[in-house]
C-alpha cells in the first residue's frame, strides 16, 4: 500500500540524508516538504537561510514545498496552533505520516510523536540513533555538499560559519561538538547532492553575530524566588553566514 508523507525539511544536512533514504523506498506515492519561515525576516527558522534560496532547494529537488509562516519568537501555544492547523489540511489531503531527520533527541521526538498522534500522523525518523560520526561519513561520500550557515558561539568560533562541510571539516571539530550538530552546535544549508537535478547557485555574504535572549522555563516564570542555577545564561549568541541568491553558479 502507497503512502503520502510530509517530509518535515530544514534546508540541512540531516534532512537531505533522512531525504535520500526516503527516496529509495518505493511505498511512498507521494512526498511534500514542510518548512517553517521566520514571517518577519523571510527565512528558514533557525538556520536563518533566505526563502528564496530554499524554494531554489525545493525546484532543484523536484518536489512540493509548503511553507508554514510563523511569527517572529513565537510561543508555543502559538505554533502549536498552527502546526495543528497545517497538518489538518495535508490530512484532508490524504497524507498519513511526518518524516524528520532527527537522530537522538529524545525528549523532541516524543513531542513529535505526541503531536502528530492526535492529528492522526504516525512520525518517522530515518537516522534514529545512528553514529553521527559515521552518518557524516556517508554524507560527505555520497557526494552531498553543505556549507555551515549558522554556529553557536559559545561552542564554535566565527571561522566555523561559512565552512564548506568536508572531512577536514570534521577533524577540526572540538571533541565536545556532536558530528552532526545535532545538539545545536550548528546548522548547515545543502547545495548539491544525489538527490538535486543540479546545484543551487548562491554566494557567500557576510557573516554576522546575533544574540539571543534565552526564554524562561515554565517553572521560572511562575516561581517568586530566583532561580538556583546561578550560571543560567540569560541569552545565546550565533554566528550566522548571510547566503546570497545568484542567477548564475557561483559556488564556493
């Protein structure tokens, strides 16, 4: 039995291998990606990548984007809302089940899982708890080119952001940075690959540093006294790598 499935894209590494998997498998009948925008600022929530650099992502590989508009630091109520109001229309559309390229993050996929359930999705996830040494490896083989567009500061330096990934690429991680970024240490934009009829042109702008104030927990904002992890950080700071769209390849 055929299946169609939204495929959950972030314009990443991670989503383009959890992609190619997909692709081999002939019981989907149909995949859409699903992508969250920044509604303000018109880019890729998170990863800070421009609209029209993942709608050029989309075109080239050769399959339906749906963008989710999102308002700037929304709260979860919020985007829960809409979240649920997008899944609705893909199952009036016939679609059964919501792939991610998650790969260890517990506590997120039971929060996927949960709010997939009640909108009568069950939630997939190709790399689960794979090697992430070993999952880059594969990536970087297959002949899959990705630049890192965003990194956090207080894990990374700024020469990180607008590094081309590759496997010098990851001898020069720090011991302490997950392979794949998949604890937020970075995030990446992919280019070219199997799974791209060509590359996406673009060019290199500026990098940038943006900081972030870290939002209280539900247990700081209704307690009277101060919290007793003296050394929370009050924000975040990231380096982003402004990427640029060009008619023409321009490629690094």
């Amino acid at each position: 039995m055929t299946k169609k499935a939204i495929f959950n894209w972030s314009g990443g590494k991670d989503s383009a291998l959890a992609l190619y998997r997909l692709l081999q498998n002939s019981e989907y009948q149909e995949i859409r990606l699903l992508t969250s925008i920044n509604q303000q600022y018109q880019r890729i929530t998170m990863h800070g990548v421009r609209e029209e650099l993942l709608e050029k992502q989309a075109q080239k590989l050769q399959l339906p984007l749906h963008k989710l508009y999102l308002p700037n630091k929304p709260g979860m109520e919020p985007y829960n809302q809409l979240m649920q109001e997008t899944l609705q229309k893909f199952t009036d559309e016939g679609f059964s089940e919501a792939i991610f390229g998650d790969i260890f993050l517990e506590d997120l996929r039971m929060y996927r899982e949960e709010r997939l359930q009640e909108a009568g999705f069950t939630a997939r996830f190709p790399l689960w708890k794979e090697d992430t040494r070993s999952l880059m490896r594969q990536f970087i083989d297959l002949g899959f080119k990705t630049i890192v567009v965003c990194v956090k500061s207080d894990v990374l330096d700024k020469s990180f952001a607008g590094r081309v990934i590759d496997h010098q690429f990851l001898k020069d991680l720090p011991g302490s940075v997950d392979p794949c970024g998949e604890n937020g240490e970075f995030h990446t934009f992919v280019y070219d690959g199997p799974i791209f009829s060509e590359p996406v042109s673009f060019q290199k702008g500026e990098v940038i540093y943006r900081e972030y104030k870290v939002p209280e927990s539900k247990e700081e904002k209704t307690s009277q006294a101060p919290s007793k992890d003296i050394c929370r950080k009050s924000s975040m700071g990231f380096w982003f790598c402004n990427l640029l769209p060009v008619k023409s390849s321009s490629l690094p």
